[in-house]
C-alpha cells in the first residue's frame, strides 16, 4: 500500500500481512525471520511511524517475549537491534529515515523500489510514495552536477490526509 492508511484501517490484518510477507520473502531466499528479527519488525509493524534504535529496544523489553530464562523482561541491547535492523534493511522490508534516524517497516516489501517518504509533522505517521519519476528526475538533475545518487531517498514533511481533515473540522 502506498500513500496514507486512514486512520480507521484494518491495522490488525496490515500487521499480520507485513509480518506474512516478510516471512514468505525470506524464506524465498532461503534466510529465516529468526524470533528476534520478527520481534524488531513486529514492533515496526505496530505503528505506522519510524522508531529509532533506542526505542525499539525498549518497545521490546516491555512486551512479553516469552524468554526462558526468569521473568524479568529485559531490552535487548541497541547493539543487537541495529544488527537486526541491517538484515531486515537488506532483505527490503524496513527503510531508514536518514533525517530522524529512524526505522519504519517496508509498505510493499520485496522488490527494490524507489522510495519518498512522506511524514506527518502532526501525528508523527509515516507513508511511501514509489514513485520512478521523481527518482529519474532527481537523479538525472544530481547527474547533470557530476554527482551520482547511491539511494534517492527523498523525505518530505507535512499534515496527512487525516490532520488535515481535523483541521478544518
Ligand atoms: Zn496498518
Ligand atoms: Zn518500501
Ligand atoms: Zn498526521
């Protein structure tokens, strides 16, 4: 799905359907959505708004993981969540936001595509755009400097569909 969710979407059947999607993708390409990677992707999918490192970590040590060992439940360190964060980034299905430094899950992950990322200034949400032309022409515009693009992430600020509407309510 690409552009804003409304806020009174099925969330619960979105977040099974990303972690169906990453499940199934990784398994294609013969790698495992180990627990923790799903646990990171998971509290991702929860949200429809980039996390930093920090916080994933301490998103998870406040849900129950289920570990074995006693019942204290501990954040895993920001070390293990980074590392985490690189194979979910590399298998496609989180995206960094260089601006914040941090995380939101992947929209439609999969194949490689191009990515603007539109953030609500308001309500915090996240949402892609993939558009191919305004990649193209970004990166034509960067060429015809001498200057050549490794990844055209464009971040764009502003209201959502939705604070928009409250606005003007
Ligand atoms: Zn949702
Ligand atoms: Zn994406
Ligand atoms: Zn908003």
């Amino acid at each position: 799905m690409s552009g804003f969710p409304a806020l009174n979407h099925d969330h619960g059947h979105c977040r099974a359907d990303g972690l169906a999607a990453a499940e199934k993708l990784c398994e294609e390409r013969g790698t495992r959505l180990t627990p923790l990677r799903r646990q990171v992707l998971d509290v991702l999918l929860a949200q429809h708004r980039a996390m930093g490192a920090y916080d994933i970590a301490q998103e998870m040590g406040a849900q129950e993981t289920g570990v074995a060992e006693g019942s204290s439940k501990r954040a895993p360190a920001a070390m293990t969540v980074y590392r985490t964060l690189d194979f979910l980034m590399s298998m496609g299905l989180v995206h960094k936001l260089e601006s914040l430094n941090a995380f939101i899950a992947c929209a439609e992950p999969g194949e490689t595509h191009p990515v603007q990322f539109l953030i609500c200034r308001q309500c915090g949400r996240v949402a892609e755009l993939e558009s191919e032309a305004i990649t193209e022409t970004v990166t034509r515009a960067a060429q015809k400097v001498g200057f050549e693009v490794d990844a055209p992430v464009i971040e764009l600020t502003g209201r959502c569909p939705d604070c928009r509407q409250a606005a003007r309510a």
